[in-house]
C-alpha cells in the first residue's frame, strides 16, 4: 500500500525526508511517557462494556503507520492512564468506553518505519501477540494465500487514497482522466496496486506514470508542481499548501482513487482469519465499542488528536511530524470528503459485498499477472464480515 513510505512528505526538506528508511531501527533516548495517570470508573461486570474473560488481557492494533487523525478512533479508546512508549513505538493504556473502563488494556502499535516497512497482514503472522491490525482490502486479496486477513471494522467508508496536482500549473484538469490525456509524469508508489487498475482501465498511460516515489515532496518541488503524485486527501493537500517551508506553498486538486472505481476499503481493521472462533466472544463487545469509538471521535476529536500530536512529539528521533493544524485538516477532510460515514445505511463501519467483490474482479488477474496468485475459490465472505458489528451505530 502507498502508506508504506509516506513519512518524507511531512520532513521540513528533502533531505530530511530521504532519511526515513536509516530511521527504522532507531529508538528514542527515553523509554515512555505518560499522558495521564488517573484511570476510568470501570464498567459494570457482565455488562457490554465489560471485555474481561472475552477478550485477551491486551488488545494489541497494529497500525500501518505513525500516529494519526487517520486512526482517532484507535487512540480515542486509550483511557487518562495512557503511556507513550517511544522505545517500542507504541502506546499502551486502559481500554476505555464512554468513560468506562472495559476491564483490558488496549495497545496501538505504530507501523511503517517501526516494522521495517512490512505490511501489517505479514507482520501479523509474525507477531502473534497482535490481535487485529490495520489491512486494506487490496493487501488482503493479495495475501489471501499465505497470511489470510479477514476485515471486522472498516473506519473508512472511502478510501482517502487519491492523486493531486497543481491548481496553478493545471487549472483545466478535473479528473485523473485529464492526466492521462496529457504528458504529465504521475508519481507513485511502485506497490500501488491501484495504479495496475488505472493503467488498465486507460484512465492513465504506462509512458506517464513513474512508480519511483519515495513520499518525499522534492521531485514535486524541484519541478514546480509540474508533476501529479499520489498521496492521502487527509494530508498532502493541507502539507504542500502549509508546511513545506522555504517559501514553498502548493494549492492542489486532487481525485480520490475509490472515484475512479477502485471501491477499496482503506486500512480496515481485520483479525487473521483462522482466529475468528477463538475471538468471536471478544469481537462481540469490541467491535460495537469501536463503532462508538469512531462515533466520538469525528463528533470531538480534540483528546485524541492531542494524543496523537504528543506521541509524535515525545519520539525525538523520527523524522515523522504531526501538527495540530494538519490533525484538524484530517479530520475536516473526513467529513466534507464523506471519508468516513455511515454510507448507504445508518451503520457505522459496516462493508458492501458488491464492493468487495468488485475488488476481486480488478485485482485477481492483476496478481496472477504478477506472479502472486489468490486463493483459489476466495469470495467476499473470506474477506470481511459484518457479523459483529451493532448496526444500530452510526454517525448522527
């Protein structure tokens, strides 16, 4: 996924920004701070609240990338006793529900860099402590056969994944269809696997489209914003518009990738899949609280998003950066992008059998034409469930 290298556009320079590969192996000098000390009022025993004896002692989330807006709903359920490990990339605390201790504690592990760049459905078999971890239905298809994922959550209706460019340099273009009818180069990155679909498709020219992006804004910089690169609609637009420094300012348009009929579930939540049994009875309680999560989150996204900007801020050593003004864009972005929403029903969450079956269609061909076969036989079912979630939540 474009994820995987995305922290150089947030580095001050291009130098900066090329250094986010030596950085992976680097810790902070110190091991954890706090956030808070006081702990929540626990919930009522044998209440749906109440994630004892359900669900593991520690629910483990391992997230694709570094602390942000994207994933408010996660760091929105770390309760006041919360503790920022900059050692091990992570922070671990009380799991929290309106308030309510759920009796667990909940750690959100950081994912890019501090994997080693691995995506999550490969590190979740690595690491069997995890117990769900942020997977798009793109990688899931593609690692159908040797690390199976199966989505319980999907925090984005619509995936923020999309390709800009300069409303100055472009101001006729409208869609990525207008790209590809002219000679600009569109920088990517090489493991998009969106960017097979759209060359396919003839919405883009294989001659135009440059898969050597490393997510640092230097290529676009250096050519003015004469160039189209791919990107998150929660962050590049406010980043190269704000915070490139040197003078710099760039105001994009941009199309997202799911307009173009890639309809892929960006960064769902998914257990590996031979676990559902063992944890069905946990799933149950946590999804529903997640939901509600989510709910809080976009309604008052202030605790989370002061989280997520000390957490950035305590790691001296990343290169990694998160402003409270590009915490507030992504949040705003969600919403007037429709990003996250209840889409066609009032559930929160929830994901479309058409749409996940529409993946399958793109992507196997794709896959099979890079030698990565799917699983024989894989349907929608293997991928996603909607099983646990309270369809009664949803944005107001």
């Amino acid at each position: 996924m474009g994820r995987l290298k995305r922290g150089g556009i947030v580095a001050a320079t291009a130098a900066l920004a090329l250094t986010v590969a030596s950085c992976s192996g680097n810790t902070a000098g110190s091991d954890s701070s706090s956030s808070g000390a006081s702990t929540a009022p626990a919930a009522v025993s044998g209440s749906a609240l109440d994630l004892r004896g359900d669900c593991p002692a520690t629910v483990v989330v391992q997230t694709d990338w570094f602390a942000e807006s994207e994933y408010g709903y996660l760091y929105n359920l770390l309760g006041p006793d919360r503790k920022i490990d900059t050692a091990k990339k992570r922070i671990t605390g009380s799991l929290v529900s309106g308030g309510k201790d759920t009796g667990v504690d909940l750690e959100v592990r950081f994912g890019g860099p501090a994997i080693g760049f691995e995506q999550v459905s490969a590190h979740m078999y690595v690491d069997k402590a995890i117990t769900l971890g942020v997977v798009s239905t793109d990688e899931s298809i593609q690692n159908s056969t040797s690390q199976p994922t199966k989505a319980v959550f999907a925090p984005f209706d619509v995936s923020p994944m999309m390709i800009m460019w300069d409303k100055k340099v472009y101001p006729n273009f409208t869609t990525l269809v207008d790209i590809g009818q002219s000679d600009t180069k569109v920088l990517y990155y090489e493991t998009d696997s969106y960017m097979q679909y759209l060359l396919g498709a003839g919405i883009l020219r294989q001659g135009q489209v440059d898969g050597g992006y490393d997510g640092s804004p230097s290529r676009w910089v250096t050519a003015d914003g004469k160039v189209a690169e791919a990107g998150f609609a929660t962050s590049e637009p406010y980043i190269y518009q704000h915070e490139l420094g040197d003078g710099h300012s760039y105001d994009v348009n941009l199309q997202l990738i799911n307009d173009t009929g890639y309809p892929v579930y960006g960064q769902a939540l998914a257990i590996r899949s031979g676990d559902e049994s063992k944890l069905a009875p946990c799933l149950r309680k946590l999804v529903p609280i997640v939901q509600t999560s989510q709910v809080d989150f976009m309604a008052n996204p202030a605790t989370a998003n002061n989280l997520i900007i000390d957490a950035v801020k305590a790691d001296k050593a990343s290169v990694w950066s998160y402003s409270p003004g590009l915490a507030a864009y992504a949040v705003q972005a969600m919403k007037d992008r429709s990003l996250v929403s209840n889409g066609s029903n009032t559930t929160i969450g929830d994901m479309d059998q058409a749409r996940v079956a529409r993946m399958l269609q793109i992507l196997t061909p794709i896959y099979a034409g890079q030698k990565k076969p799917v699983r024989s036989g894989l349907t929608p079912a293997n991928l996603f469930t909607n099983t646990y979630l309270n369809t009664s939540i949803g944005l107001k």
